[in-house]
C-alpha cells in the first residue's frame, strides 16, 4: 500500500509516495520478481499515479515489467487491481506463446504477420497481446458469433455454438458480440475487464444421454475427444447426443446401423431434452420477450433439427462447422475506453467524449489498426448517481482494419 490517488471528481488524495515506490521495487527484485501489478484509486478517471509508478519502476530496472490497471479494468476498484493482477501473472506465458507461434511459422518458412484473436471479437498484435494477455479470454465463442455473423449476414441475432461438450450461446448486436455489463469471475477470481456476454450450458455432439426411471437426461457430461472410440456409431457403449443425431436422421456419420434398434420413445424423448436445454438457454440471453433470429453453427449444430421456442427464424448456414475459424480470419482491430468524467455541462460532455473517443482510436492503432479505416461503433454517457460533481462513466469502442506493412 502506497499513498496516492484521486477522488471520484479527481483531485488528489494525496501525493505520491514515490519513496516507498522505489523501496517496494527493491523488494521485489531481491524476491526475484519480474511482473508488478500497479492498482490506484480512480485511476479510470485520472491515471497520473498509476502511469508515474510506471516509469519510477522503469528507472530503478528496465526489465522489471508493469501492469497499470487503468489500462485493463474498468470502474471498479478491486476488480479492477485483480485485472492487473491476473495480466500480469500471464505475461511470462504470453511471451512463451509468441515465441512458439513464431518459431512454428519460421519452420514453415512463413513469413507472414500474426496476429491474435481478442474476446471482443476483434484482433490484435503480437506484441499488443504479450503486454495485454487477459484481453484474450474466452476469444474462441466470441469468433464463432463473429463467423456466424459473417456466414449469414445477420448483424442482430442469438448465436449457438454447439461444440464437442458445450454449447456457448452469445448475442449479436451490430455484427459484434455483446459485452458482458457486470463483473466476471474468472478461475473464481472477480475482474471487470471486457468480456463477452456468453452463457455456457453441458451441450455438445459427446454429452452422455441416460433414461432414468421416465426421465431422460443430457450432460453434462460427455464422452468429449473420445466420442470416436466411446459413441455407440463409434463402435463405443456409451449413448451419446450424436448416436441420437444419426438413429433420427438428422445427422450421417459413423455407423447408423449400430442405434437402429434405439426405441423410438428414446430419441425423441432425448430430442426434447436438447430442444429445452437450448430453449432456457436462449431465454436466459434474451433481454427482451419478442421472438428473435437464431444462428446455429459448430460441429455440434446436427444435433439440433427444430426451431426452439422464442426463435423467429433458425440459420443453418453452409460451412456453421468452422465459423469459429472464419470469425478469427475476419477479424478487425479494436480499442475501448471505460472511463469516469466531471460533466457539469455541454461543453464538458462534448470534450468528454471527444477525449474517450481519441484515447480508443490510440489503442487500436496501438494493437495494430489502421487509423484511417478506424470507426466508432459505441459511445455512450452514464451518469454515476451515487457520485456528485457531474460523474459520468463513459464508454467508447472503436474498430479498424488490419495495419499491414508494404
């Protein structure tokens, strides 16, 4: 604990003990550290401290490396020192990821850019990724909405990813997933870094089917990797959704004639079970009570042959098994501030958000966009009631193409 920091409407609590700074780092390095984690009381309204840390640190060693809060959490005190936290853990596993990507393309005489897929749904650099890995987490759903979006056009839609042993169902709003509004908890930790709003449920092509009494239940288990050596198709002797894919028809793999004895009170009842599980699913992501279009996609989408209820329109589209990998290819670069202002009046609004906006354009570009392709997608201004002074949190995303050299 050092003393520093702001107040909601950014004067300072104090001034920076910077002693005690230098004196902590040396601690640290006796202790063999390498990664700091930097957290300051609303530092998403004024990063001073957090950013003068930063290069008090850079001064006494060059190599230790820091992760300022402000530029990863959002409002939020503790969740936002545990974003940091948490970044900072993983930056030794990114650099070693990095360096195998690189390493793999470099055997392959590859001489192509990389780059990495965000959880918002777009990507960003190498190097980007390295300083920032937490901006990572759950990138895979997020690249299926993106694909899914892509394959069929729809900019506003529910997405159902159905996989080997669950099924992530996500929203489309404006060809983008929808953001997470409330904290996430992640390895049981509480952060409040981006994150997709995405809802996971034991759904896949391996989950275990059972008929208990007059009940028949799905997953959440499942045979996973091993359905081609455990699935009944498969020669296995485990029932799986994908042995009652193929005995309704519905799907043609493996070998069918191993369920045509399966009754048929079994498959339909099993077919139920998947059409509820996916029905409560998709309620629970709705945020309003009109029908609304579904798009189904993943290696798991043959297990589902019947429009849901609370779904206007079902989209099967061609290639739904790779729309994960197609999200990834199309992806472009992002950048977002979440950030509290003082807006006493139109004026100040209107600098307010110029500035958020500018602060995302220089993130994205920094994660590898091009700045003339980049466009605002969302701006909005909430006032923060529980704060006097004109609070307001505002949130600004912007995107752009791939910057890619001569």
């Amino acid at each position: 604990m050092v003393a520093g920091g702001f107040e909601f409407d950014g004067r300072e609590i104090g001034a920076l003990d910077e002693a005690t700074i230098a004196t902590a780092v040396d601690e640290a390095k006796e202790m063999g550290l390498t990664q700091i984690a930097v957290s300051c009381m609303f530092s998403q309204l004024n990063a001073a401290h957090e950013q003068r840390a930063a290069e008090l640190i850079a001064d006494i060693d060059p190599k230790l490396e820091v992760s300022l809060s402000s530029e990863l959490g959002r409002v939020g005190l503790l969740e936002r020192e545990n974003a940091a936290i948490m970044n900072a853990s993983l930056r030794p596993l990114a650099k070693q990821i990095t360096a195998a990507f690189n390493k793999a393309l470099t055997d392959l005489n590859i001489t192509a850019p990389f780059f990495i897929s965000q959880n918002d749904g777009t990507l960003m650099s190498a190097d980007h990724m390295q300083k920032y890995p937490v901006l990572t987490f759950a990138a895979g759903p997020t690249n299926s909405l993106r694909g899914a979006a892509w394959l069929t056009g729809a900019s506003d839609a529910i997405v159902v990813d159905i996989g080997g042993t669950t099924s992530d169902i996500g929203v489309l709003v404006s060809n983008f997933p929808r953001q997470s509004s409330v904290h996430v908890d992640v390895g049981g930790v509480r952060t409040n870094f981006r994150m997709p709003d995405v809802l996971s449920i034991g759904l896949g092509g391996g989950s275990v089917v059972r008929k208990q009494d007059d009940r028949i239940t799905v997953g959440p288990d499942s045979v996973g990797y091993k359905l081609h050596t455990e699935g009944l198709i498969f020669g296995g002797q485990t029932l799986t959704t994908s042995d009652i894919a193929v005995a309704s028809g519905h799907a043609e793999f493996g070998d069918r004639a191993r369920v045509a004895e399966l009754s048929k009170d079994l498959v339909a009842g099993a077919q139920a079970a998947i059409l509820a599980m996916l029905e409560e699913a998709i309620d629970r992501m709705k945020t309003a009570s009109g029908d609304v279009p579904m798009i189904l996609v993943g290696g798991g989408s043959v297990l589902v042959d019947e429009k849901p209820r609370g779904v206007s329109e079902m989209l099967r589209p061609e290639h739904a098994g790779v729309a994960n990998a197609i999200g990834a290819a199309i992806g472009q670069v992002s950048g977002e501030v979440d950030r509290i202002y003082a807006i006493t009046d139109d004026e100040s609004r209107k600098n307010a958000l110029s500035d958020a906006e500018n602060q995302a354009v220089e993130q994205a570009v920094a994660a590898g966009a091009d700045r003339s392709s980049i466009e605002t997608v969302n701006i909005e201004a909430v006032p923060l009631q529980y704060l006097p002074g004109g609070a307001t949190r505002v949130v600004c995303r912007v995107v752009g193409d791939l910057a890619m050299g001569e």
